[in-house]
C-alpha cells in the first residue's frame, strides 16, 4: 500500500503550488456525515464498536509515522458538530482567499491535515457514508499564501523527529541551501490512513488570520473521507501552533443522528483568563517521552465507584508508568471508552450486581457486541428507570459523575440498554496493558464542560448542558 501512497503523492506533488487585539473566536464542532443505510440492524452498532476498539488498539499501539510560528493572540470560538458514525467535526478555513473546509476534532492525534487538490483520491470511503464525490478539498491552486515546507525546516522535524535527517538524505545535511521537499507523511488512524505533503497556509480565524500555519495536504486516503485538526500535546498540533494557554468544549449529546445543532469549541490564548465557575480540575500527568504517548492528555483516575461501592480495580492499569502503558487519557476521537478487560470485567460484574432487578439481555448482549445489556421495557413510563450512580474519581478530588445516558444507550426499540465501554476480547490481546489503560471516548463526555488549561497542566471537567 505504501508504493501506491508514495507513486501517487509525487504525480500529484506538481498539483499542490500554483506559479502564481484580543478577541474571542467561537468554533462549532458539526456532524460527521451520515452513514449509509445497512440490511443489517447490527452492522451500524457492530461498526461503532470495532471503530472504537480498533481506534483504542491504534491509540495504545500505532505504528510510526512513514515516509515514501506564528501564534494567536485572544480567545476565539468555533462550533462543534456532532456526527451519526460518532465523531464532533470542525470548519476552518485555510489559504488566501480562505477556503472553508470540515475537519475531525480529534484530541488524539496533532497533524493538521486536509483532502487536498482537486484529484484527491479516498479509498473505501463509502465504508464512513461517505460518497467520495462530496468531498469538500482544499486546492493549493487557488491559494496565494501556499509553501512546501522544507527538509531543512525545524518544522520539517516536527513531524519526523530525530527520523528527519536520515529521510532527508545527507546532502541536506550538509548543504545550507538544500531545497529538498519536506518527506512524505504516512498516518495511520487505526481503521484508516492518509498520506501526502507538508505545506504552509493561513489559518484564518475569525478576524485573526494566522500566516504560516503548518497543514499536511493529503491527496490520498483510505477510510478518511475528512481531514483532521489535531489538538494532541504534540508540537504540530494547534493549541501548541497558535501558544493556547487553554481550549475547551461542551460535547452535544450527538444520538448518532446528525442533528443540525452544535456546541462551542474555544481557543483561548496566553493571558486570557476567561475563568468559568464551578469547574473540579484534575493535574494532566507528565506525558512519556516516547512516542506516540507523548501526545495524548494523561490523567490519574483513581478509582470507579457504583452506587456507594467502590469498583475493586487493579492498580497496575490505573497508573500509567513512565514507558506510557496503563493510565487514562481522554480523547475526542474514540466514540465508545475502552477499557482494558481487567479492568471492564469487574465493573460490569458490579454494575450487573447493583442492576439485578433488570434482566439481562443476554441475546442483543450477543448479536450487538457489548457486554452488558439490560431489558427494561418492564419499566412504564421508561423515564423511572434508575440506576445507581456511576463515578469516576480522579486525583485532585475531581469527579465525572455520570448521566445514565453517558454510559447506557437504548438498542433502537427493543427496550434495551446497553453499556458503552468496550474491551478487546481478542484472544491474543494482552494481559498487561500495552499504552493506556482506558480511553475515555466522547460518549461519556457528551453533555460535560470539558477544559483542558494547558497553562496550569490540568484538566477541568462541569457537568452542563451544552448546545
């Protein structure tokens, strides 16, 4: 596959260039594209759940990245979308003239990257419910303000590391005005991948255009019908490109539905306050050093309480060590939490134990793929179903005490919930974990005020009703 992505990227390499005070900005974070109709009740839950899982199994074990500064200054807001396949999207607009263009919010990962070039090519793209032909492409041509980035370029080694001399060749080390091409990128994001070419833009957010913005042009994918802007602890990714001191959102509770309305994603700058009241913080860990945990947003999760019961968890999966592996992160690009089995097996042992006087149902149990689901159509009016309460508990004091609907989601009309958090059940996973122990997906933070204050190196988190 690599062969195809490098062939292709240097046909179209030559299409990329053509010859030719303090404020706020609030973002919208939009719906992904709806996905096609499946023959199967199950499919669309069966791909939610492998997407998760094999998103999780990327996040705690992907593969290097391959070959073949301007700062912001104030506060802005952007709006979030949420999508059906179960992602939040983001417009920006890149280029000279701006040309708008909706990409995935994703807390992690931190290469920027947009389809570029009117030939961009997206491979099994339908798979996402995505027609390929309504693919909206940023094109260079158009733009005034597009540069490759160079081999010798420092930003060059953001994306490659220590890798970058090596891939440049030795004349690029030598030569003082080497004009060698920044390398090919190859990402991978657990279901899917992109490749293409380094260049520089202008961000252009509202009133607050940001020249020489680091962007990957990609002009092939697989499974990736949308770019991406990665909000990862990663140099290329924006909060570190713009100097944010903090961002923050507020997930609309998404039904997988694509519904038209939106929530708030704002970036704030060194020296804006914009202090929200009542928010509980807990400290971010230092990351590894290795990559890629480098880049995720660690966290201390202490403990998992049901009701009045503490949930009896390892402690070996909840503290992550100094090579990256147990722990939680918090990521807005898994949709369902994954949670390593030692970990999920005792929590719905007890939650199966404080729900007894709900059947299980054992059979959607089996044809959806989750591991607990619960028959409550018994219930009339549904609304007087009542759980005990599920926390999580984080060093600080800080506690994310969940909504049933964070954690429990009806199976269409059968008077079943079931339990979104997922594990490999894989034979071959393993029985120590391998990169974070549990990634918390946007499921459960829907409906959550979520800060991460990078000044201060903590997260803050307040139940809200967002939108």
């Amino acid at each position: 596959m690599a062969s195809i992505f490098f062939s292709l990227i240097l046909f179209l390499f030559s299409l990329i260039i053509s010859p030719s005070s303090s404020t706020t900005i609030t973002l919208t974070l939009s719906p992904l594209p709806k996905p096609k109709s499946f023959s199967n009740p199950w499919e669309f839950t069966f791909n939610l759940i492998n997407s998760s899982i094999k998103r999780a199994l990327h996040l705690k074990n992907p593969k290097k990245n391959n070959t073949s500064s301007s700062s912001f200054h104030g506060t802005t807001n952007t709006s979030l979308y949420p999508r059906s396949y179960g992602g939040y999207s983001v417009s920006l607009a890149f280029g000279t003239p701006p040309q708008k263009i909706p990409l995935v919010f994703d807390t992690g990962s931190s290469l920027n990257w947009v389809p570029c070039t009117s030939r961009y090519a997206c491979f099994n793209c339908t798979l996402s419910g995505v027609d390929p032909s309504n693919i909206t492409t940023f094109k260079p041509k158009l733009s005034s303000s597009t540069r490759i980035v160079g081999c010798k370029d420092p930003k060059c080694g953001w994306i490659f590391g220590p890798d970058v001399k090596s891939r440049c060749g030795p004349e690029c080390g030598s030569i003082s005005n080497c004009t060698r091409a920044c390398p090919n990128y190859i990402l991978e994001y657990g279901l899917g991948s992109t490749a293409g070419v380094s260049i520089y833009e202008t961000l252009d957010l509202p009133g607050t255009p940001v020249k020489d913005f680091l962007v990957g042009c990609s002009v092939l994918s697989i499974r990736q019908p949308e770019g991406i802007v990665g909000f990862g602890r990663a140099p290329t990714s924006l909060p570190n490109q713009l100097k944010l001191s903090k961002f923050s959102y507020c997930l609309l509770s998404h039904k997988l539905d694509d519904s038209p309305k939106s929530s708030k994603l704002t970036l704030t700058s060194i020296g804006n306050k914009n202090l929200k009241s009542e928010v509980e913080y807990t400290p971010l860990l230092k990351n590894p050093t290795s990559y890629p945990y480098l880049e995720y947003y660690y966290v201390n999760m202490r403990k998992i309480t049901v009701g009045k019961k503490t949930v009896k968890l390892p402690n070996k999966y909840l503290t992550p060590n100094s090579n990256g592996n147990g722990g939680t992160i918090i990521d807005s690009g898994t949709t369902f939490t994954f949670m390593e089995r030692s970990l999920l097996n005792p929590l719905v042992k007890e939650l199966a134990a404080q729900y007894s006087n709900y059947k299980r149902a054992k059979d959607i149990e089996a044809q959806s793929g989750f591991g607990l689901c619960l028959n409550i159509i018994s219930v009339q009016p549904l609304q007087n179903v009542t759980f005990p309460e599920l926390v999580f508990h984080f060093k600080g004091g800080g506690k994310m005490v969940m909504p049933m609907s964070n954690y429990f989601s009806f199976v269409g009309d059968l008077g079943v919930v079931c339990l979104t958090i997922v594990t490999n059940d894989s034979p071959a996973a393993p029985s120590i974990p391998i990169g974070p122990a549990v990634i918390l997906g946007n499921y459960l933070q829907q409906n959550f005020y979520i800060e991460y204050d990078l000044e201060n190196q903590r997260l803050g988190f307040k139940k809200e009703k967002c939108g």
